[in-house]
C-alpha cells in the first residue's frame, strides 16, 4: 500500500470540513478565555482571533493524534505489521515502531509458555496458549495419564501448576508400592 494522496476537489472538501468543525471550538475556547460572548469572537484584535484559532488547532491535533494511535493499534490487532503501518504512514518500519511502540504484539518466544513440573514421581508438562490461558497435561508415578479438559483454562502458570501437582499427588506411589 503506498501512501495516499487527494485530489484537489477532496483537498477542498477536506479543508472546508476541518474549518466549520474548528469555528466553533475556536468561538468556545476564546469565549471561556474572555468571557466574551462567542459570538463575539470576530470581534478581537486579529493576533488575538488568530491565536485562538492556533489554540483550536491545537486542541484538534491533540485528538487527530489520539485517534491515529487508536487506529494504529487497530490494524496491529487485526495483523497489520509496523512494516505496513510505516508504508501507510510514509515513514520506516522503524519508525512505525517508535511512533506507536504498542501497536503491534509481538509474538511470545516458542520457549516462553511451557514448563515441567516433576512431582511424587510423576511428571506434568504446563502449557500456555496463544490467548494466555495455562493448562497441563500429566503422567502420575501410578501410570495415570490426564489433560486437564476437565477444568477452566487457568489464568496464572502457578495456577495450573497447583492443579497439577495434586494430580500428580493424587496418583503417587503408596510406599510399600515404590520400587
């Protein structure tokens, strides 16, 4: 995607449309530094219209600004990459990045999410899903085997560490059992 570019008829239409929704914020924010009436703000010395419309402009840059983070960080969850932010953007991938650093969620490292827990002489593997919920799958020293589809996925890797190890309690060895 390259970046766009308007026509000179969608310019006007552009500038038109920014000018009649910043009359009014300008007129508001003039009068609640005067106390003038707000229709009454045409009627101050030019520097002072002219710096009120500045401050107008950048209260809307402020929100110009809010509203493309927010639509950065929509297109990064759908998939977009800082790759394709930056070519939209006109700038880098890098400097895509920079400029909307939580745009796009990097993917956890494959050995992030997986753990083993050796307990009672059994084993139970923990397992973290791309959504972030933690499940285990175990093997008790008594041969019992079990995924846990029984229960809610867990939210914290202690969570399904604790679930597991009473499994793997459950089905330990008796003493007089043990080799």
């Amino acid at each position: 995607m390259t970046v766009p570019e308007i026509t000179p008829e969608e310019q006007a239409e552009l500038d038109k449309a920014l000018y009649d929704a910043l009359n009014p914020l300008a007129s508001a924010l003039r009068s609640r530094e005067t106390g003038a009436p707000a229709n009454r703000m045409w009627d101050a010395s030019p520097v002072e219209v002219a710096l009120s419309v500045l401050a107008a402009w950048k209260v809307v840059d402020g929100e110009v600004k809010r509203l493309t983070e927010r639509a950065a960080a929509t297109a990064g969850s759908y998939g977009a990459s800082y790759e394709q932010l930056g070519t939209v953007w006109g700038i880098t991938r890098q400097g895509a990045r920079k400029k909307w650093p939580d745009a796009v969620s990097r993917p956890a490292p494959a050995t992030a999410g997986k753990s083993t827990l050796a307990l009672f002489g059994g084993t139970a593997e923990l397992v973290q899903s791309p959504s972030g919920a933690w499940d285990w799958t175990g093997r008790g020293a008594d041969g019992v085997s079990r995924t846990d589809v029984e229960g809610a996925p867990y939210v914290t890797a202690e969570e399904a560490a604790a679930h597991a190890g009473a499994f793997l309690k459950e089905h330990a060895l008796a003493i007089d059992e043990q080799p």
